[in-house]
C-alpha cells in the first residue's frame, strides 16, 4: 500500500518553537525518510476563516510567514507539496450527510474551542463543520499518516468515523482511514509558553517564533517562567512546572551538554543538582538559549535567502496547489462514482432511463 501524508496549519500567525518541536520537525524528518510515495502539507486558510471569517486581511498576511515558516524549516518543495486549501476540489458538502449534530457537539477540540471564543449562543455553522472539512482535507489526499500534534486526536477520530461510514453506505472502498502520527516523547508533544501557562498561544504573548531574531529568543529566554520559590541559588529547586526544564525535556540532547555544560554528563544530571539547590536559573538558561540556538539559526539562515525571493515562494505554493488539485479532483471523481451522482459518464444510467422510456 502507498503511504501518503497530509497535515496541516492554519495561517492565523507565525509558527512558533511548539509547532516546531510538536510536529513541523518530524514532518522534516519524514520528508527526509524517503519513505513516503506522497507528501502534501495544506496551508489551511479556509479552515482558519471559519473563526477568522471577518478578518481575511490577517489570513492574507500569514499565508506567506507559514510558507516561509515551513522552507526555512527544512520543508523541501522538490520533496513535499506545499498548497493551499481553499484552491482544491471539495467533500465536505457529501460528508456532511454522514455526521450528526450531536457527534461534532461531542468532538472535544470543537467543544473546547467553542468556550475559548465565547461562540455559545452563535456558532457559525462554518465553524461548528470544520471538522468535517479537516476530514476532507486528509482523505481528498487519500492520506494514511497524520503527523500532527495532540490536540488534532479528535479530528482524525472523526475523519476515520467518516471515512468508515462513506465506505460503508456506497459499498465501495474508495476513501482510506488516516492515522495520526504523534511526536515521539511527550515532552515534545505539547509544550508549555515562556509564562508557563499550558500553552503557546499569541494572544499571551508567550511564544518564541521560529523567524525571532537572536536577541527577541535571548530575552524570551531569560524571562522564562521558572520555579517561583527557588529565590536564591542555594535554594532547592523544582523541576516539574519548571518551563526552562520542560524546554530542556524537549530540546536538549547529551552531545549538547558536552558543548555547552560539560560539568553535567546530561539533563538528569542537571535536574538533580537544581533539586538539591545550589544551581542558579541563570546558568540553565543560558544552557537552554544554546541548545535552541543551534535548532533557531540554521533556519534563520534559510529563512534569510527564501526572504529575498517572495514571489519565487508565491511560485512554490502555486506550483503544488496545482499539482494537489489534480489528486483531490481525482478522488472528488471517485466519490462521486462512488454516490452514483456522475450522471454524465455513468452509460449504464443513460441506458437504463433511454430503456424505461423506449416506446
Ligand atoms: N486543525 C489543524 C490545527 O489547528 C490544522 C489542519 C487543517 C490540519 N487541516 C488539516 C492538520 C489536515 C492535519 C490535517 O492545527
């Protein structure tokens, strides 16, 4: 079986070190792998106006940041289709016969988000269904593998409950059930703003973006949240809600101890030191500031060149949406056949009503 992968972003801003470390990373990796017979990553503007529905100006700009974001990053359009969403063929009007009310009033990223933008008493009907069209995002591509992060989980339930019942009630098999694909250690998975609240999140001003100039990452990083009662050095410190360590959890491997902090063999190490006190937060943030530099430069650098060249990236998202809307206009194809709703190439219809009313 080929294996395929589509995931995605909404362009509601820059990416920051979370997208990187919780999925954008491994999607490098996989690239890389060479073992995939397709690659698309779907810059999602129209999932990303179902909330933003009255503000495209700020969709507009961010198209371009999450492209760049994705190149600099080491997304390689010889290697992974970049497109965008709203310019490919859609399902989501045949998939919403297949779902319920009930079921994506159930769906816990809708539920959560629905309190988080107090939408209560009026929610879009736009999006109160974008889970149906993230499930037509991932299956127009005949997606098998899903790298996203943790939060996407009820999205590729209901897009396999989908899959399953549109197979099921037009006796074909024409759609395929995704997998997610989640990073490795939890530490990665979803990680904690500069605050330490429990997320990343703009509207905090809490994120370290991926295109943050040194000097932006080094002041993030020296007033990162730590352990409020370890006051002076000798002080024991705790490590768990600690977000230096939590980064550190993520981000840091033994080699960069050798480089950077030789006096510790690893972060175990380290950890157990701050614990017993005696270890200042200045020292492991410097540490940590190291550590994220040496993932921050190479794309710095590389966001540099792509910067020089923006209508050149306009090129690259075109060149991929075009080759992305040839496969999902291939499977829109399908599962029309598939719903006996392909009335001009269906001959054995024509035959049959040019046989009911033969004289
Ligand atoms: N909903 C995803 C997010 O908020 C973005 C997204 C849109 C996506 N379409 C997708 C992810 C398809 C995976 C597959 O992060």
């Amino acid at each position: 079986m080929s294996k395929i992968i589509l995931t995605g972003d909404r362009p509601t801003g820059k990416l920051h070190i979370g997208h990187y470390i919780g999925s954008l990373k491994r999607r490098v990796a996989l690239q890389n792998s060479g073992e995939f017979d397709a690659i698309n990553i779907m810059i999602a503007d129209a999932q990303a106006l179902t909330d933003n529905f009255d503000n495209p100006e700020k969709i507009r700009q961010n198209i371009i940041e999450v492209a760049l974001d994705y190149l600099s990053a080491g997304i390689d359009p010889s290697k992974t289709t970049i497109l965008i969403q709203s310019m490919i063929p859609e399902l989501t009007f045949y998939y919403m016969n297949l779902v319920t009310v009930s079921r994506l009033q159930r769906n816990p990223t809708v539920k959560a988000e629905i309190q988080m933008r107090n939408f209560e008493t009026s929610i879009p009907v736009g999006f109160f269904c974008y889970p149906i069209s993230q499930a037509a995002d991932i299956t127009a591509f005949k997606a098998n593998v899903v790298p996203v992060g943790e939060d996407q989980l009820p999205m590729l339930e209901q897009t396999r409950e989908i899959v399953r019942k549109f197979n099921d009630t037009y006796h074909c098999n024409v759609l395929v059930e995704p997998e997610a694909q989640l990073a490795a250690e939890s530490a990665a998975r979803r990680l904690p703003g500069t605050d330490g609240s429990a997320k990343m999140s703009k509207s905090l001003g809490n994120c370290i973006y991926l295109s943050d100039t040194p000097a932006d990452v080094k002041t993030k990083v020296m007033s990162m949240y730590t352990d409020p009662d370890h006051i002076k050095i000798t002080d024991p410190g705790k490590v768990e809600g600690n977000t230096v360590f939590t980064y550190l959890d993520a981000f840091s491997k033994p080699e960069h101890f050798a480089e950077y902090l030789p006096d510790y063999a690893n972060l175990d190490e380290l950890k157990d030191h701050y614990r017993r006190g005696g270890l200042g937060d200045v020292k492991v943030k410097k540490f940590l500031l190291a550590v994220l530099e040496e993932e921050l430069s190479p794309i710095r650098a590389r966001r540099a060149e792509y910067q020089k060249d923006i209508a050149g990236v306009y090129e690259i998202l075109k060149a991929g949406t075009e080759k992305a809307r040839e496969v999902a206009a291939q499977t829109l194809d399908e599962v029309r056949s598939a719903m006996k709703i392909n009335y001009f190439t269906d001959a054995a219809l024509i035959a049959e009503q040019a046989e009911k009313y033969k004289a």
